[in-house]
C-alpha cells in the first residue's frame, strides 16, 4: 500500500502531464492509463513485505521526488550521446566496412536512440531492413497505428507491481520493432536508451525519471535480434523504469539482450515480459554491469505447443552497487522447453539476487526445464542471494535446477601466477573467464568482445594497465 | 643458477623438508627421485611460491637472488618454470589466451615489447609441432577436456614458449603412455641448452630413459639420502627405495660430499 502522500504525489503528476503524453487522444490507450495509474494507487512501490522484492530495497525510489527531464538537455548534451552511441560495438562494424561504401549501407545495422526516455531522432543511425519496422512508440501512437493498437500492453501483468502499474500509466516513447511475417533480419536492431544528469545551465539538477516501453513483434515464422543499450552520463542519479513487450509468434525465432551500463548512481528497473506461440523460439540475454539499484525481471510464458526459450544472464558487480534478477517461466503449454543459466560476479560490498521462477501448469505435459545459477564472489563483503523457486503441478517432467556461490579457485589462481601473470591480472582474467561462459551465448562476438573488454575495466583497479591490455 | 641451503619446509604445520642443500648449475639436468611422501612435490612448490608451503629455515638463492622472497609470478618472469603434476584445467579461458597473458608479463619484465596476436600465433603454432600437438588446441579452453597425456604436452608446450632459465618438471611421467612419454620426452630433450637448468622429479626411472640426467637425487623423509651419477637412477630402479632407506648413514656421507663438493671452487 503506497502511503497517501506518495500516491497521489504521482496521481498529481499524472494528471499534469496526461495531456501532453504522445497518444493522449486514443480511448484504448487512455483506459489503459487509468487502469495504470488506479492501480499504482492500490500497489504503491513494492515494500518489505512483498516476497518478490524481499531483498531489493526500493525505499530511496520512493523517497525521491524525481523531476521530469528536460528536453533542452538532450540538445545541450548532443555531442556526447553521438559520441556514445558511435561506442556501441554496431558502430565499430561500419567503420570496418568503410572501405566499401556502396556496402555500408546495405550492411549497417539500425539504432534507434532515446534520451531521458524520448526518442531522438537525429541521433539514430539509419539502416533499413525489409521487413522490419523499427520506429519510436510516439510516432506510431501519434499516428494511431493499428500494429501498436494491438500490440501494447498484451504482455504487460499491470497489476504485478506499482514499477509495472507507473509504467502502464506514463509510457508514452520507446522503441517499436516490428518483424513481418516469414521475414529473416540479417542484421541485428539496437536500441540505445540514454540516460542524462541534467544541466545546471538549463535546469536544476534533479533525478529525473523516465517510464519507455519497447515493443517487438515478432511475425509467423519471422527471425531477428534486438539488443538494448543502456548507458548514461556518469554524473546521473535518475531512475529508467522500463518495460518490453517481446510478442513471438507461431514458428518465429527471437534472439533478444538488454546490456545495462547504466550510470553508477542510477537507479534501472526493467521488466521484459515474452508470450511465445506455438514453434516459436526466444533466445533472451541480460548483462547487468551498472546502475546503483537494478531490477531486472524475464517473464516468459511459453503459450504454444513446441515453443522454446533460453534465458542466459551475467551481473557484474562492484562498490555498493545492488542487482536484482527475477525471472518466471510459466510452460503453459505440453511440449515446451526452457533452459536458463544467470552468472554473478560480485566483488567489494555488492549484492547480487537471483530468483529463478519455473511454473508447470497441471495440462502441460512433456516438459524439459533447466536452470542454474552460479556466482563468484570475489571480496568478503560480496553477498550472493538464488532462490530457485519450481511450481510443478504436471506429472512428465524433466526439470533441474542448481545454484553455487563460490570464490576463484586457488589452483587456477597460482597456475597462472607460476606462468607469469601477476595476481591482479590473474584474477581478472580468471574472472573474465567465468562470465565468458554468457557472453558467447550471446552469438554476437563483437558484442561480446566489447562487454569482455567493458567487463576487464570494471575489474581493474589500475585503468592504465588494462589500456595496455586493450592495445595488445 | 640454483642454491638451495639447508632448506626446511612445513605444511599445516608438519615438517616435509628437513635439511635440502642442492646445487644445480646451467646446462644440468638433475633428476630428484623418491618414494611417496618423501617431499619431492614438496620441493618442487616451495621453489614455484606456492601458498601453504611455509620455509622454516634455510635459503635458496636463483641467479644471485633470494628466490624465496619473490612472489610466485616474479620467479616464473625471472625464469623459474614448474611443469606441473596435475595441470588445472580453466573453462571459459582459451590457452591461446592464458599463454599469450603468461608469455607478455615475463617480456615485459624484460622489457621486450608485448608480442601481438598474429606473432603470438605465429610462434605458438610452430612451438605447438615440437610437442605433436593440432593447433587446434590453442582455441580450446586450458586443459578442458584434455587426455593426460594431452595435459603433459601442454606443459612442455608452455615451456618451449615460455623458454624458462630453470625447469622444474613434476612428475611429468605419471599418467604417460609410452607414446606419450616419448613425445614429451622428445619436447624436454629439445630443451636443453648450456643456459638452461632442469630439475626432473620422477618417482620412476623410466622418464629418465627418455632424459639423460647428470645428477640424481634420492629423496627420503625430506633429505637427500643419496647422490650420484646417472647410474644412481638405475640402481633404485633395480634395488626400489627399501635399501636407501637402511642405508641412511651413507646417505647421509654422500649428502656431506656433494655438500662439500658444490661448496667448492666451481661454483
């Protein structure tokens, strides 16, 4: 229950802003609105007493009276954002390909970017696909598009959290990823999510927070991959409150990752919801490695028979920083299959949490569910939390799942100490090991390569020696 | 190139090494031979610097340097190479990876430039053929999955890259085919140089078939009971360790001739 003043401090920021929200004059989105909103007032931000959230903390959420951002910012900051959206390992693909311009086009992979949750459209990287649509939610709801009509909300369980109820009530931009019927994207879409601190020339530098839901439709017997960035200015304190809707359709194959570099003082609250219809097949990738505060949820509901998901994850965490991993796969169909394997890394006075949820409904007969949880802590003051928790109502079966909380072994450690390498190093290459087990689930060895490499500095503690390393 | 005086070492608080002089100069092979539990692995970790291994008296000294008081990677960027008897497997990490890690810290401690990938490769894949290794092993992960005698190879394959002033090789037999041994063997043999040291710890003689030692050692409750030549190796192997171990006292005047001997003018 939100106590009175937060409720209708956000019920009051409702009302100011509805009006001006993209999509204001759709019936079917402004009932959606109000369930959201009424809802938030019911939920308010999950407490202590909620055990989904018993471990994550979100008092200082709640606490924070957060200003909405200010668009001059995203103008003022330009240079920067271009700049780190040219970082993204897509960017690097281009250049290689430079040499050939008349195939740079053909091969360069679309971005489509948001600051402080609005879509900035001079900062994307344009690259068309036949057969996908990839454009910002406000066009499409200012244009009252059919495709979204349809789409928006069908995975959302409004009701779960007053995170997931806020959303439902303020998300008015984010991206929109649609993949046509038997279409195979070959190249990947990025989305990049950026968050600002403000500028004390423009603004007073409040924490600002933003509500974006992404949206990827996945047509009958469609393939594609879609990776979400998110990264910001190191200074920003602000709180993303994102959700994405994955729709995958009879026999169609998704390949779907959420990269988290968010600012070290942010707060990222991200719930990724997935209905899979007969055939299909969801490939879904997290990499936690910043913000302050995160939440990461993967809801999956496997809707059809034969469907298929694997949900691979790596936390990397360091200082006070606190990630929270919750995923619920519900086989609500015979024949479905999961695997999922989530890695921590967890170094200093982080802590990591892991609730791997796996739901077999009473019908749904011929299952195959694997999952594990395994974490490396690599300070004393590191603290691992997995919860496995298995609802299994049908007879056949097939389900495992298993959790370790362990440190680096002392053998690998001194193996690699007699060959030479020094014991910092050898303890971030070890480390960097452990992870690599994710990355290359991932499929893409760029990225994978950049998030090794991202994953090096994060565990360094002298910066020069790993410029040294990057350069070899 | 090695000193080793008086040399004392616990572990969890129980005596193993209980007096080891030894001298090995460059260009030797010595062989270091020895029942279970006589403390030759023993040896082998406190000269590599590994943790729990506590020296409680004596000194080693390496070129002209307290060995003892140098971390682990420091003895191996100044030269010091263990084979290891049980080589760790590391998932997730290729050996292309770790070894061009391993093979960059000791040239930049000479301070050699960092050898890029493609000269990495380039040097790896022909070292890799001394060895009969597929190259095809650089990009697996460190000892994943790999046969004993693969495991072996490795280790030889690293010291070819590695090119160490002092190999230390710990029951590198064990676990050995005849093929095996005989490529690893092969691998040692190519090794040897006027510059270069190596310390063979072998429970059996049939390695030191393959490798000629100049010196052995017989190792007992964590003394050298006994010196000698080549043919030292061959009279264990006849007679086994029983009649070392009554036969103390000779040891015993042998361990004070070599004593006396390394003291002498040619070191």
């Amino acid at each position: 229950m939100a106590s009175q003043s937060t409720a209708e401090r956000y019920k009051a920021a409702f009302e100011a802003q509805r009006g001006e929200l993209a999509g204001n004059g759709l019936p079917w989105l402004a009932s959606m609105r109000d369930d959201g909103i009424a809802r938030f007032g019911d939920l308010g931000f999950p407490g202590k007493k909620n055990e989904d959230w018993k471990y994550t903390n979100v008092s200082s959420i709640a606490g924070t009276e957060f200003a909405l951002p200010d668009v001059a910012v995203a103008a003022a900051r330009r240079a920067v954002i271009a700049a780190a959206v040219a970082a993204l390992p897509v960017a690097k693909r281009e250049q290689r390909e430079q040499s050939e311009p008349s195939e740079k086009a053909a091969k360069a992979e679309p971005v489509l970017v948001f600051v402080d949750g609005r879509f900035a459209a001079d900062l994307c990287v344009d690259a068309a696909i036949d057969g996908v649509r990839v454009e910002s939610l406000a066009a499409l709801l200012g244009q009252g598009d059919g495709a979204v009509e349809k789409a928006f909300g069908q995975c959302l369980d409004v009701g779960s959290h007053g995170f997931a109820a806020l959303n439902a009530a303020f998300a008015a931009d984010g991206a929109v990823v649609i993949i046509s019927k038997g279409t195979t994207a070959e190249r990947t879409v990025h989305v990049m999510h950026y968050v600002t601190a403000g500028a004390a020339s423009i603004s007073p530098m409040a924490p600002t927070v933003s509500h974006a839901r992404n949206i990827v439709v996945a047509e009958a017997g469609s393939r594609a991959r879609v990776v979400e960035h998110y990264g910001g200015d190191l200074a920003a304190t602000g709180l993303t409150n994102v959700v994405t809707e994955l729709i995958i359709a009879d026999d169609a194959h998704l390949s779907h990752a959420v990269v988290q570099s968010a600012p070290a003082g942010a707060s990222h609250i991200h719930r990724v919801e997935a209905r899979l219809a007969r055939g299909s097949n969801l490939q879904s990738h997290v990499v936690t490695l910043g913000a302050e505060l995160s939440r990461t949820e993967v809801r999956v509901v496997l809707d059809g028979e034969g469907a298929e998901c694997t949900l691979d994850g790596l936390y990397a965490l360091a200082d006070d920083q606190h990630a929270d991993h919750h995923t619920v796969i519900d086989h609500a169909a015979p024949h479905t299959n999961s695997r999922e394997l989530y890695k921590g890394v967890i170094d200093d006075d982080a802590r990591g949490v892991f609730t791997g949820r796996i739901i077999v409904r009473p019908d749904s007969q011929h299952i195959s569910a694997d999952q594990a949880n395994r974490n490396l802590l690599l300070a004393d003051g590191a603290v691992a939390e997995a919860r496995p928790q298995l609802e299994i109502y049908a007879d056949d079966v097939k389900c495992s799942h298993g959790c370790t909380v362990g440190r680096l072994n002392e053998e690998s450690m001194f193996y690699m100490r007699q060959r030479g390498v020094g014991e910092t190093e050898a303890r971030r290459l070890l480390t960097v090991a452990f992870a690599g087990e994710v990355l290359e689930e991932l499929g893409d060895e760029e990225l994978a390569q950049a998030l090794r490499k991202q994953l090096g500095r994060k565990l360094q503690k002298n910066p020069a020696e790993q410029q040294a390393e990057d350069a070899s | 190139m090695l000193k080793i005086r008086n040399l004392h070492a616990q572990v969890d608080g129980k005596d193993i090494l209980k007096g080891i002089t030894l001298d090995v100069k460059a260009g030797e092979v010595h062989a270091v031979m020895g029942p279970n539990g006589s403390g030759k692995s023993t040896l082998a970790c406190v000269l590599t610097g590994r943790e729990g291994y506590v020296v409680t008296k004596g000194s080693v000294e390496f070129e002209g340097q307290d060995l003892l008081a140098m971390a682990p990677e420091e003895r191996a960027r100044e030269g010091v190479f263990l084979s290891f008897q049980y080589p760790v497997e590391i998932p997730g990490m290729s050996t292309a990876y770790f070894l061009k890690a391993a093979v960059n810290a000791v040239r930049k401690h000479h301070g050699l430039d960092a050898l890029d990938a493609m000269d990495f490769l380039k040097l790896a894949k022909e070292k890799a053929k001394l060895v009969h290794m597929d190259e095809s092993f650089l990009n697996r992960s460190v000892n994943e999955g790999f046969s004993g005698g693969e495991k072996k190879r490795n280790e030889i394959f690293q010291m070819t890259m590695l090119e160490p002033k002092l190999a230390i090789l710990d029951e590198t037999d064990s676990g050995l085919d005849v093929d095996a041994l005989r490529t690893v063997s092969e691998g040692v043999n190519a090794m040897r140089s006027p510059e270069r040291a190596m310390i063979v710890i072998t429970h059996y003689q049939r390695l030191l078939d393959h490798i000629k030692a100049d010196m052995t050692h017989v190792l007992s409750d964590g003394r050298i009971v006994k010196s000698g030549g080549p043919e030292l190796a061959l009279e264990v192997e006849a007679k086994g360790y029983g009649w070392i171990a009554g036969d103390s006292q000779a040891g015993h005047s042998e361990l004070a001739k070599v004593a006396k001997a390394v003291e002498g003018p040619a070191s």
